[in-house]
C-alpha cells in the first residue's frame, strides 16, 4: 500500500516537473511555472522521506536545513548579473552529486540492492560507470565554465597544440574503461573512469571562448540533468529517472537550437571549436585603431530620441551589470508617451545565459508584446529611426558578417547598424566578452554615450523631461 501511494506521489511529482518546463517555455506563464516546479520538488522531497527505511532523521534534517540554508541567503543576495556562473556553480554540485552516489553504491551495493560486493550485476556496473563519468565530466567543466562567467578565467579560447587529439584519445579510453569495468569491476578501474572524466571536462571546456559561452551553460544543464538520470538508475528511483531526462533532453534541445540560432555547429562547440579560428581578427582591430569615434552626451541622445518615431532599445550585459532594467523601462515609458513607437530586440544569445535579457526585462515589468526575438524585428531596423544598444557588444558586432577570421563569423546578429542611428551605451571602448572589437563603435551613424548605463539613462530621462 505505502509504495503504490509512493508511486502515485511520484508520478504527481513528474507532472509537477513537466507542467514547470511548459510555464517556463514562456514568459507570461514563467513564475506559474516555477511554483509548479517548487511544488514538484516538494512532493518529491516528502515522499522520498517517508516512504523509505531511514536510518537517521537527524542527518536527513540536518542536509535540508544546512542545503535549504545556503540556498535562501544566496537567492536574497543574488543578483541577476551573477545567475549564469551560479548556475554553472549547481551543475557542478550535481555532477559531483553523480560521482559520490556511484562510488556509495560501487562500495556499498547491498544498501541499493545491486547485489553483494564483487557480485554486482552488469547493468549496475554500466550505470553507475556512466553516472560517475558523465558526473565527473560536468563537475570539472561548470567549474571551468564559472570561472570564465566570474572572471577568474580569461574568456578567451586557450588552445594548445594536439588538443583534439588528446581529447579524442581520452574519450576513446573512458569508453574503454567503462567496458573493461562491467568485465573487471575494481576499484582502480572505477575512479580511473572518475579521473579521465574530470581530465575530459577541463579539457573540453578550457578552449570554448566567450562568444559560445551561453550554449555551453545550456549544454552542462543538460550534462547536469543526464548525470541525474544516472543517480537515479542507481538508486532505482524511477522519480529522479524522469526528473534527469527531462532536463537532460530539454538541455539538449535548448543547446542545439542556440547553435542554430548562432550559426554555429553543436559539435564545433562542444570540441572548443573543433576546425574553426579562434584566434580573433588583429587586423580588423588594427585598421580600426586610427579610425574616428563620434561621442555625444545625454543631451544629445535625448534631443535625438524625442525627435525619432521609432526605436528599438537592444538590451546586453552590460544592462545587468549596472542593473538598467527598470530606468531603461522608465525611459522607454516616457518615450512611447511622445507618440514614439518603442521595441526591445533580444538576441538569442544575449548576456551569458539563455534567457538572461528576458527575465531582466520582465522584471522591469516591460510588456512582453513590446519583446521580439532577432527573427521578428531583425528586418525593422532599417525603417527605424534609432537603435538604442545599452551594453550589447557581440552579438550587434558586424565583424560578424564581415570578417572570416573573427571567432564570432556567420553568427546572426541583430542588425542595429542599418538603422538611421545608433546610439552605443558603453563604459569603455573594450571589447565583447568574445574578445573582438566591434566595428559598429566606427560606423558614422553611430554616436557612443560613454559611461554607466544606468546613469546615462537617468540623465537622458533628466533632459527628455526638459
């Protein structure tokens, strides 16, 4: 009786879990979405406790509570500029969740019921090899991933000669390792299945460059999700089962669809690059070293602004950074008043996680209706008056179509430079976090405003009010 109810408590669980990704799917139903997930989690957490022989409440209590802990201080001190590395930062907790629960259950196969040490059953020994690889390949690589997300690692391609080789070389042997376990299951086979993984994680990391960075986000969600499929063959929970194939294959899905998006090849991505140049374009920078910049001031974007009948605002990173959402929204409300026609155009790929430019802005309580994807508005630009780019480099860059050997060529990227003109909000003349200066700064209808951008739009607010 306790474990039909244990099954049906499941199966809510994983309807729970699935009504989440559909609410997520869009905006407008995201926060819907994310209480059913709570909800979901919830259930399962429950469950899992009272439908089990525990040994110890205590440690059960004492997990949650320390987890539950950690988890609220850091979602009320987190800020939206530090999602994408904390994401990174949970994938690798589950990928080393995968490793410590395949090595429990390798050592202690009789608490999981896999049969008695020395005498586990071959399927066992293929999922827990296969959890405890594609756990250790995740852990490593989200800690090279957050690194890079955190600036603690340089966002630039590091390549080193024989690079593919070494990696085709060490996924051949953790393929051989993972077959000589289920022949020979020792110790020593198994963490040397543990040990390639996190040598392959870094290594396939390490050379994927800023430009690519939100796909590999997506794809170690799915890495993620897959090496909790694993855990859950192994602790013969069909709950977390599910719960791994739904975010390992939506992870898969949302991953090829932004490298489609971008123009880029999944598997060009997922081998850092395998056969493209990552070396950057030193003569486009150098050419357009001595080039003029034109530079103007909050004035002169206002007077501009009030004068346009139509603007498209493009939303990057360096929005998040200074935390411009809910100024941008204000100006873009005082514009629309004037009668100006006002849009804001996200790039599939803006910010350093998917969605990133999204949730900012519906934080803000901007309308969705005024938020098109680069498919819908690309071709608008060039019947606008004005772009309004706020802290967007790369993904506005025309080295993008017009440069071979920049590392971001035959990217989509939103077409802000065939509008009558642009205004640039920048801190600097630096450039993207791809590493390419863009060459949208030199393009003579475009007018940089230099400086904070939530000040810079504080101040055009300031004179659009005189």
């Amino acid at each position: 009786m306790a474990s039909s109810i244990s099954v049906i408590l499941y199966l809510v669980s994983a309807i729970c879990f699935i009504m989440a990704l559909r609410g997520l799917s869009s905006p407008d139903s995201a926060r819907q979405g994310n209480m059913f997930g709570m909800a979901g989690m919830l259930i399962a957490i429950l469950t899992t406790i009272f439908s089990h022989s525990i040994s110890s409440y205590i440690l059960i209590i004492g997990g949650i509570a320390v987890g539950g802990g950690i988890g609220a201080i850091i979602a009320k001190r987190l800020q939206m500029t530090s999602l994408p590395q904390l994401m990174a930062a949970f994938h690798s907790l589950v990928g080393m969740a995968a490793v410590c629960v395949a090595a429990a259950a390798y050592y202690a196969p009789q608490v999981y019921g896999i049969a008695e040490i020395g005498h586990i059953h071959a399927s066992s020994l293929i999922e827990m090899s296969l959890g405890s690889a594609i756990g250790a390949i995740t852990f490593t690589g989200s800690i090279i991933a957050f690194g890079k997300l955190q600036g603690l690692l340089s966002s630039n391609p590091l390549i080193f000669s024989g690079q593919h080789k070494l990696n085709a070389l060490l996924g051949l042997s953790l393929l051989g390792l993972i077959i000589l376990f289920t022949i020979l299951p020792n110790s020593f086979v198994f963490w040397a299945i543990a040990l390639v993984g996190f040598a392959l994680g870094l290594l396939l990391i390490m050379p994927i460059g800023g430009a690519d960075m939100p796909v590999v986000v997506s794809m170690l969600n799915s890495y993620s999700g897959w090496a909790a499929c694993g855990i859950g063959f192994t602790l013969t929970n069909n709950l977390l089962i599910i719960t791994g194939a739904l975010v390992g294959s939506s992870g898969a899905i949302l991953s090829y669809i932004m490298c489609k998006g971008m123009n880029r090849s999944i598997l060009n991505v997922l081998l850092g690059g395998f056969g493209g140049d990552s070396g950057g374009s030193t003569q486009a920078a150098g050419s357009n070293a001595d080039k003029p910049v034109k530079s103007g001031s909050a004035e002169d974007a206002a007077f501009i602004l009030k004068n346009a009948g139509s603007v498209i605002i493009v939303p990057g990173y360096g929005m998040a950074v200074a935390q411009a959402q809910h100024t941008l929204r204000e100006m873009g409300d005082m514009l629309k008043k004037e009668g100006i026609k006002v849009r804001y155009a996200i790039h599939p790929v803006a910010g350093r996680m998917p969605g990133h430019m999204n949730v900012l802005l519906a934080e803000a309580n901007v309308p969705y209706d005024d938020v098109l994807e680069l498919d819908e508005i690309n071709r608008d630009f060039a019947s606008s008056d004005v772009a309004f780019v706020i802290g967007a480099n790369d993904v506005t860059n025309p080295a993008a179509k017009t440069d071979p050997k920049s590392p971001i060529y035959g990217m989509p990227i939103l077409d802000v430079d065939r509008a009558k003109t642009v205004l640039f909000v920048k801190r600097s003349m630096a450039s993207g976090y791809a590493g390419v200066e863009n060459e949208l700064f030199f393009r003579p209808n475009t007018m940089m405003l230099f400086g904070d951008a939530k000040k810079m739009c504080e101040h055009i607010i300031q004179s659009l009010d005189h």
